[in-house]
C-alpha cells in the first residue's frame, strides 16, 4: 500500500541531501532494485514521491491543490496524495473517466468539456454521480447538448463550472498561452453565467483559469529566457487584475464553491492570488524533466522507465528497444523522454525517441553492452502511464508494490 503520511524519512530530512540530487547514487540504486525485472521497467521512487507532493503544498502556500489526474493516470498514486492534508479533489479530463473515479472519490471536476452523450446519460442515471462530478463549460451550445441528452426535470441538476480564458493579449505578441475558452473578460464571463443561471436544471457552482503561458513554459535558461520571464511578469500582472475582475462579476450571479487556477508551474503565483480558492497540479508529482527549466523549484525525478541495450550499431551508439513515450506539446525535444543514466547520453537528432527502438550516443555509450538498462526520464507525466500496466514502487533498496496504472486496469480513456 502507497502512505505518503507517515512522517518524513531520513533520507527527506532537510538536513540529509536527498539521493536523487546525486545520480551516481540514485540511478544505480533503482537499477539493483529492479534488475530482476524485464525491460522496459517503470518505477516511482517513494520517498521521492512524498517530496514532491509535499513541495507542491509548500509552494501553493497554503491553497488547497486540486489533483489533476491526466498527469498521474494511477488511482493508487491518487488516493494517496489525496490523503495528505492539503490536497482536496480530482480535476479530471474526460467524463468516462470521471465516472469511474466517482464511484470511489466525491469532489470531481471534469477540466473540459464533453460531448459524450452515453456519458451523459449514465451521468443523468445516477443521483450521487451527478452530485459528484462538476462539468466544465464555456459555451451555450454546450448546454443545449446537455439538456438534448436529457431535458430539465427529467435529470439531476447538473453542476457545472466556467472555463475563462487565463492567456495573455499582447498587442505586439499577439495571444499567449494555450487556446481553451473564447470567455475573456468579465463581462463576457458574467452574462455566460447569467445565461446558466436563467436555465433550469443547471446549478453553476465554480470557475477554471488555467495560465498555461506561466504554469507551462520553463523561464531558467536558454536564449529565450529573458524574453519569457518579461512576458510571463506582464502576464502575471494582467491575470491577477482581470481574474479579480472576473470573480467580483461572477459573486453577483451565483455562490461558487471554488474558483480554480495553477498549475505546478505557477504554485507560486496561484497561491498568492486572493481571488482564488483552490490550485491544481498533477505533473509535479512525478516530476517530469519539464521542470528542470524553471527557477522557482526543482521536483524530484520520482518516476522514471528504463529500457535495455539490444544492439551496437557504431563504438559510441548504443540503441535500447523502445523509448518513444513522447508527451503532448510541440514536437521538440523537450516533449521527448531524456536518457539520463548512465550520464552523459543524448538521443540522435535524427532519430530522437523512436516508437521501437532508440539510439542514444555519447562518450558513456561505448561501454554499454548488449543487456545493460539504459534510464529514461518523462518530459511530462502522464505518458508513461498510457504505455504500461503498472509501476513498480520502489522504496530503499527494493520493489515493495506494483501500482496498477490506468491502462493496466483496463482503461484507456484519451
């Protein structure tokens, strides 16, 4: 069983260098304790799990964090961070899903918006699901598919939540952040949730502002750093002024439970917004190497796969079977899995991470032979887990649980 409460162990006291901030200790120990394993092996780290989700609390300064489970994808790894004080919610990404999570959690928000009818209708079957899960909606072409699966009165009271836009306009940049919702202001949010309000059989009960442009986007380093800690601070700005705006318009329509932000990219700045009641976060947990590129924290590589040699194409080119778990974005590199032990690899530009087999090159690559395990680290989270059935947990020296992912539960939702 996965406990993250426990009280911290040595090897997390502040006062002891965590392992995994020495990879010449960390990637070695995972390797003895998963060698009798077959590859491709995917483990998370325990300890370095805690610390993540610890962190994340820390850094949210006290805002209660939302779990957002596309970047997780493993129930058990769910249900114990949210049995950590601080931790409140699912933010989920389909309804099928959704469904299946609320037959065992109570607080469930759907972060997108459906179409699925049959969802619905099974949604509309059951009193306490539709007590349980909140969908998301930005548009009244939205609500007229809603009631077409099931009219007023003849369904539970729909809960839903508005999605507003959080990007940044730029008058010389032109949009910047992700494109969701086409609610930008807070007139353009208020009457939507005046239309809500006005139909039957809905109950509008929260808000979603996600920033993606700040929660997304590494400012540490690289030729474009500057420009993008300028524009993430006028971004900042801006979200923090319109997003007040927002919520004092929405007070006057409807009471919400919750007015969501964040992402583990801008903890920091969510966590400092009054506006807001609540952060969400998911790909931190697990520590993805994303984050390397951001000042503000560091995450544990609490999960990593590893994949093993099966060929010697050139003296300094190794090449392991499999490795293309490449996460969602723009295909550059740092959307693809990073080789990271033994150091000193790098995958081939021409090749990169290939749905079978991948090459990786380097000084470190001449001594791999045929058999040695090569790890990988995930550029964010939940690709992982679209790919295998199941994690192994390891803690200390050994494996002492496999945490069955979704896919290894029999569902495969997006």
């Amino acid at each position: 069983m996965l406990d993250l409460t426990a009280d911290l162990s040595p090897a997390s006291s502040p006062s002891i260098a965590p392992e995994w901030e020495d990879p010449a200790r960390y990637w070695p120990r995972l390797s003895a304790a998963t060698g009798h394993l077959a590859a491709p092996v995917a483990v998370i780290d325990r300890d370095a799990l805690r610390h993540n989700a610890l962190d994340l609390l820390v850094r949210a300064g006290g805002l209660p964090i939302r779990v957002a489970s596309k970047s997780v994808r493993v129930r058990t790894v769910l249900d114990a961070v949210l049995a950590l004080p601080g931790y409140q919610g699912i933010l989920a990404f389909t309804l099928a899903e959704a469904l299946w999570l609320a037959e065992t959690h109570d607080d469930i928000v759907l972060g997108y918006p459906t179409v699925d009818r049959g969802g619905l209708a099974r949604l509309f079957a059951s009193e306490e699901a539709a007590a349980r899960i909140t969908l998301m909606v930005d548009d009244p072409a939205q609500l007229d598919l809603i009631d077409s699966v099931a009219a007023p009165g003849r369904r539970p009271e729909v809960r839903v939540a508005i999605d507003a836009d959080a990007s940044l306009r730029s008058a010389v940049l032109g949009h910047i952040g992700v494109r969701r919702s086409a609610l930008f202001t807070a007139g353009e949010v208020a009457a939507f949730a005046r239309r809500i309000v006005r139909r039957p059989g809905f109950r509008l009960v929260g808000l979603q502002m996600y920033e993606a442009q700040i929660a997304g986007q590494g400012d540490a380093a690289g030729p474009d750093a500057p420009l993008i800690r300028l524009v993430q601070a006028q971004s900042r700005s801006e979200l923090r002024d319109r997003r007040a705006e927002i919520v004092a318009a929405l007070r006057e329509v409807a009471h919400l439970e919750f007015l969501n932000g964040g992402g583990t990219g801008s903890l920091e700045f969510t966590g400092s917004d009054e506006s807001l009641t609540e952060a969400s976060a998911g790909s931190g947990l697990l520590g993805g190497h994303l984050f390397d590129g951001y000042r503000s924290f560091l995450p544990a590589p609490a999960a990593a796969f590893a994949f093993d040699v099966v060929r010697r194409p050139a003296r300094d080119i190794a090449t392991v079977l499999g490795g293309g778990w490449i996460a969602s974005g723009p295909a550059l590199a740092s959307r693809q899995p990073r080789p990271v032990w033994p150091d000193g690899l790098r995958t081939m530009p021409r090749e990169a991470a290939g749905e079978v087999q991948t090459p990786v090159q380097g000084p470190r690559a001449e001594q791999l032979g045929i058999g040695d395990r090569v790890w990988f680290r995930h550029a964010k989270s939940g690709e992982p887990a679209e790919r295998i059935e199941h994690y192994h947990l390891v803690s200390g020296d050994e494996v002492v649980d496999e945490l069955p992912t979704y896919r290894g539960e029999g569902k495969a939702f997006l």
